[in-house]
C-alpha cells in the first residue's frame, strides 16, 4: 500500500535537506513542510495506520540528477498515481 503525493513544488532552487531512511536530500519547502507536518501527525495519532503506507513522492524517488531514469519514471506516473490509494 502506498499513498502518491501530488504536489506543486515550488521554489526549486530553495532546497532544504531532509533525511529518509538515513539518506539525506535536498526537496523544496514545500516538500518539506509536508514531511514535517506528516511526521508530526504520524507520531501524534499512533493508532492511525498513517506509518502502515508507504509515500511515492517523485523528488525523492525518482533520481532527479538522471535524466534517462527522470523520462522513463514520467512515463510510469500515469499508472503510479491510479494504483495508490
């Protein structure tokens, strides 16, 4: 199960770093306003199931410095958001 995100991104060239799964990458802040406000809910109603999904964000999942793997991954969005619940 996972959850798509689909957002605006903002300011690309304001980035702040943010660590997932012990990574470090650089989003925009509006990316990062999400995962801090996420995390927080996360942590504060633990009998939601809110950690049981996994997050498809396409800034951190798809490697944005890889051109060929940026192109094919825009390829798949069209089947990744429809499946996401």
């Amino acid at each position: 199960r996972y959850l798509a995100l689909s957002y605006a991104w903002g300011n690309s060239s304001d980035r702040r770093p943010v660590v997932i799964n012990n990574h470090e990458h650089y989003v925009t802040t509006n990316l990062e306003d999400f995962l801090r406000v996420w995390r927080q809910k996360a942590v504060q109603e633990r009998d939601q199931p809110l950690a049981d999904f996994y997050l498809w964000i396409d800034a951190i999942c798809i490697n944005q410095d890889d051109l060929l793997e940026r192109k094919s991954q825009v390829m798949l969005m069209s089947e990744i958001y429809p499946k996401a619940k």
